[in-house]
C-alpha cells in the first residue's frame, strides 16, 4: 500500500497546481508592490477541482480502509474570519493560562503569539477532522481503528503534495478550539479537528526560522 504513496503524491501535486494556478492576478500581480498586493487568492471558478483534490488527497492507507478523515476546504472570506476569531479568542488564553511559562519561553524563538493573520489572508484554509468511529448502514456505530495514525498519514501525504506543487503552509493545530470549530464548520460530533492548514503561495518576502536539523545518525537506527 504504501508503495503507491510517490505516485499518489505525483497525482496530488498536479490537481493543487491546478486549483491555484489560476489565483487572483497571476503571477505578475505576487511580483508587484505593495505587500497587499502579492498574497494571491484563489479563484473562485476553481472550487471543481477543489472537489478533486479532496477526493485524491483521501486515497492514504487506513485502519481497516475506515478513511476516517475529512478535508473542510474554506474559501470564503467571511468564514475565515469568524475561523481566525475563534483561534485568536483561545489562543490568547492558551499564551496567557492555559500553555504555562516554559512552553510559551519555547516558542519565542518563533515569534508567534496569539495574533494569526494569515487565517484572513491566506487563500485557502484546509481543516483536517478525524472522524473518532463511523455509521454502518444500520445506523450503529462502526470502529474506526487507528483513526489519529490514520489521518496523520493522510496528513503528511498532504503536506508533501503542497511542498512539491509550490505552495506553502503552516501545521497548526488550535488548542482548545476544536468544539467551536466543529460547529461552526457543521461538522457532526464524531469528527475532532486534528489540523489547520492555511495553503497559498509565499509572498515575495516571505521567511522562514532558520532551524537547525538532527542530522541522519541521530533520527535513522541501521540494523
């Protein structure tokens, strides 16, 4: 099964050049000042292949072939916001009570707080649910085994189709926001929110922490 994950990754790249290739202004309009101007939006005609690629991006490995993901893609404007008031309301209480001093001294180096812009102005926002068991036929609950490991795979498979289509993003998983997120989406109550992805092109200035890596020895055990 996981032989096939280059090729689905290969599959998945094309349909996300597809979907924002097309992004409000082009190519020109990201290369042009001021700021506001470069964030590219994508457009609204692509929300077919939109469909496409949340049907490709489900083909990851599963527990049992239970699938037990859903991709919540959200475009419109209006959404995102009440989206990053949400975030911004809880993770203002995660930085002050909640997260406690040493993990908030952890981050610093990061120079993040409770402010999320990108969640306005990023072109799309993937919301990635897990769905803790199913319905079989009869209504009844169905197991679904493995579900975190499960959509964690499908996750990351994600993420590379993003890296190689030449889009960015951002793991973030909300603390603490998940029930508010969930009803707001009209997601039913077996799915937990798992990840956020804010996805679109890097502005023409854009910069990332320059992380040092382990290197090979001590992430790989030759046996």
């Amino acid at each position: 099964m996981f032989l096939l994950t280059p090729v689905l990754v290969a599959v998945v790249c094309i349909l996300m050049v597809w979907i924002f290739k097309n992004a409000d202004g082009g190519t020109e309009r990201r290369n042009r000042e001021p700021r506001a101007e470069a964030r590219p939006w994508v457009d609204e005609d692509s929300t077919g292949s939109t469909d496409v690629h949340q049907e490709e991006a489900g083909t990851a490995p599963s527990g049992a072939h239970t699938e037990p993901w859903t991709f919540v893609v959200v475009k419109d404007p209006d959404v995102k916001h009440k989206i990053r008031e949400i975030i911004e309301e809880e993770e203002e209480i995660n930085y002050l009570k909640r997260m406690g001093p040493q993990w908030v001294t952890d981050l610093k180096k990061f120079r993040t707080n409770w402010i999320k812009e990108y969640l306005d102005t990023a072109p799309v926002l993937i919301l990635i649910f897990k769905q803790v068991h199913g319905f079989a036929a009869n209504g009844k609950k169905k197991i679904h085994y493995y579900n975190e490991i499960s959509v964690s795979i499908a996750c990351g498979i994600l993420l590379a189709a993003l890296q190689n289509a030449g889009l960015v993003t951002v793991t973030t998983t909300p603390l603490n926001c998940g029930p508010r997120l969930r009803v707001l989406l009209n997601r039913p109550t077996n799915e937990k929110l798992l990840m956020l992805l804010p996805v679109g092109y890097p502005s023409k200035d854009a910069t990332v922490p320059n992380l040092a890596r382990k290197t090979l020895d001590q992430i790989m055990v030759t046996v």
